[in-house]
C-alpha cells in the first residue's frame, strides 16, 4: 500500500477507535468517522466497506499486540508472578493513552477476556510447576481469577467516572498477591512490575 | 393504594425489568413496558408518567432491598468477614434469579458500587479494630477490593455468556481471603458464607 494510503487508513483507525470508545458499536456511524478523520467517503470505502469491517480491524489491531509485550516481559523478568502484574500495568496504560486499545477492548470484550485468561495461564505455569504459587491454586485458578479482578477495577473505576485505575489496580495486587504467591511479596513485586511496564 | 392497583404496579415493575435487564435503558419503549405487562397505557401512565420514572422506581427498589439483609447477616453472624462473603453470594442469587434486582443494578451501576463500597467498609470496621484483617490492610481498601473483584467476576461471567458466577466467585474468595484476613482461612470462611447467605 502507498505511504498516503496508509497515513489515510491509520487516521481512519484512530477517529473510529475514538468514537467507538466513547459512544460504543450501535452509538457509531460510518458518516461519523470520516467527518472526524476528515476524509472522504469514497477513502473509507475504499480501506472499510461497512462499519462492521472498521471495528474488526481495530479489535485486531488491539489484539495482535499483546502477544510480542508478553515475550519482551517474559524475557526481561524471571519471575512469571511479576511478568503477570506489569502486563496488568501495561495494558492499563495502553487503554489510557490508546484510543484504538481502549475501543478495541470495549468492542470485543469476550476475546479479551478469553485471550487474557490464555495468555496468564501459560506465563503463570513455569510458576505453577516450579512450586511459586500458593498452595492448592492452578495457573489457570490463579489467570481467572487476575483476569475478573483486573476487568472488575476497569469497571468500576470507569464507572464512577475517575481517573484512579492504577491507583485501584495496585490497591488490588496487594491483596490479591497473598492468595496467589507461595511467598508473598506483593509490594517489592508490585515495585518490580511497574519498572517492567515502564520499559 | 387498592390492591388491584398494587398488583398492576408490580407487573410493570417486573415486566419493566426484564426488557431492562436485557436491553439497558436505552433499548427499552414503554410501549414494550405495558405489552409485555399486559396492562392499558392508562395504568402505566398512572403508576409512571415516563420511563426514567420507571427505571428510578426499580433502582431505588434494588437498593433499598439491602440494608435489611445487611443487618440480617451482621445479627447472626459475628466474622464481619463471613458477612461479607455471605453477602456477594446472596446477591449473585437476587441478580440470577430477580429481574428487578438484575435490571436495577445494571440502571444504576454507580449507585451500586458506591452503596457496597460503603457497606462493606461500615461492615468490616469492626474486623480492622479487632486485628482480624490482614497488616496494613484498611477496612475500606478491603471494601474496594471485593467490590471491583466481585464486579468483575459479574462482568467475566456475563460477557463469556457463562453461568459459572457462583463458582468464579468462590475462586475468587479463595484467593482474595489471604490478602483480607489476619489468619486466612477461605475454605472455612466461604462455607459458613453460604450457609448464611442460603438462611
């Protein structure tokens, strides 16, 4: 694709990211997004033939960049527990900062979730094994339960309209670590963590 | 009010939830209100002139519906902690098994999380003046905690279109007990928690 034709397809993404952020799927239309990208229709036909097909190259856009954050976090942290927590603090950040994350997530929450409670299990299991999780949890007890918790102070957070995520997010790391953690640590691991998410 | 016109009353009420319930307020006619009621537009133009007057009625419904619960469990049961176990699981069955209580939450979803985070907070002072909560853990961080974790567990289970909320909800204490109480006990207290809540 010619260097335009994508500059014209990403500033598509974005004013669609942006409106289907605020006002969700239903609340969103094709003639909406190009007034705010300021393109022409006959281009937003020409990347989107129909609003359906916008929204599922944002999901995917969202969705296909997590995978490379978990391998960089897994490479760099020997501790799967805190690999597990800067994700946390990473994806929070992106929702933040990223239209396209934050309407990619709200689109399709149950990939999210699905996707989440995959990708926690399999980076929790070296841990499961190795004798580091609490006694009698699973990798996958332990990944669902991350999972509904994180999503719950999303939620709630957003509901009551502040702009405490992080702040809410470590209040739950330091209780929710102790059922987690052979030998918990949760403030020196929620410590470790958000250095790994800065970097 | 005559007990004809209680009874036509309750039948908005409730045929009024269930269409909330399921489509938000948003998505919801009174026109589709009194078909599915089986009542005139004069009856529920009598009861309710508009629909924010119905959906209000239905919230105020929900949340009125707890303090007496609250003080119920805190009577017969003297673990703050297993109050407030015993609590999430009798509310997850209100919200399964009564449309008023499912649509009202989903109304007033800020309302909600405000009432609990303050319940829970008033429930467990006790608990943090006898020591019996974790070190450094405050009444109302614990409050905030189970509430977006219970939430969460809510919102996974909903999206997931899965009717696991009961057994997410246990894993969730297990793991959550051990960063909430002084001498961990989950199995124990989620038990004697259903037990109340079953009461």
């Amino acid at each position: 694709m010619q260097q335009r034709a994508l500059a014209t397809r990403e500033r598509l993404l974005r004013a669609a990211a942006e409106i289907f952020a605020a006002n969700g799927y239903a609340g969103t239309s094709l003639t909406e997004i190009h007034e705010r990208a300021g393109v022409t229709k006959g281009a937003i036909y020409f990347h989107y033939p129909n609003k359906e097909s916008v929204a599922e190259a944002i999901v995917e856009r969202q969705l296909e960049r997590w995978p490379a954050l978990v391998k960089r976090f897994c490479g760099e942290e020997s501790d799967p527990v805190v690999v597990v927590v800067a994700l946390t603090f990473a994806i929070t950040r992106a929702f933040r900062d990223e239209p396209v994350m934050r309407a990619g997530a709200r689109l399709a929450l149950d990939r999210n979730v699905g996707a989440w409670e995959a990708a926690f299990t399999q980076v929790l299991q070296p841990a499961e094994k190795a004798g580091e999780l609490a006694e009698g949890v699973t990798a996958e007890e332990a990944a669902r339960v991350v999972v509904s918790s994180f999503f719950g102070v999303f939620q709630v957070s957003d509901t009551l309209g502040r702009a405490d995520t992080e702040e809410r997010l470590r209040e739950m790391w330091r209780v929710v670590l102790f059922g987690i953690q052979a030998e918990p640590s949760p403030r020196a691991t929620v410590r470790r963590a958000e250095a790994l998410a800065l970097t």
